[in-house]
C-alpha cells in the first residue's frame, strides 16, 4: 500500500481523482497515507511537555548535521514555538 501512496504524490491529480481511478475507498487511502506519514516523518520532531517555566529555563533543539538552538529565560517557549512555526 506504500507504493500506492507514493504513487498518489507522484501524479499530480487530486486524492479524490487517484482514489476513484484505482477503486479505493476513501477510509483505505487515508488509513495507508497516515500509516505511511508516521513511518517516513517520524525522525521530525519529538513531542515535548513542559512542567514549570522560570526565568532560568533554557531549551536546546539539536537538529541534524550538528545545528543547535539554545533559548533561554521567561519567553523561551515562545520563541522555540515561534521558531518552529517558520
């Protein structure tokens, strides 16, 4: 069913058109295209809770290929919100 999915990015008509054209139901298709969505963005972001913000909390997000953000003091959830939201 992957391949389906891939396919369905790669033909450039909408998922209503690919659907009735390949005779799938409509909960099907987006069954396998979550299934497939979690499998292939898994490694994007991790959820994280926050407990209690003070002015000495500090945030780190390490990203691939070495990037590291540091966010610090009262507004440092805002602004790592903010920043992902680019």
């Amino acid at each position: 069913m992957f391949a389906l999915i891939e396919a369905s990015r790669q033909s450039g008509i909408s998922n209503q058109e690919f659907i009735s054209q390949r005779g799938l139901t409509m909960h099907t298709f987006y069954y396998w295209r979550r299934k497939y969505n979690q499998r292939h963005n898994s490694g994007n972001l991790i959820p994280v809770k926050t407990s209690r913000i003070s002015s000495a909390t500090t945030i780190e997000l390490y990203f691939h290929q070495g990037v590291r953000v540091v966010v610090s003091g009262i507004d440092a959830v805002t602004t790592v919100k903010a920043l992902l939201d680019l």
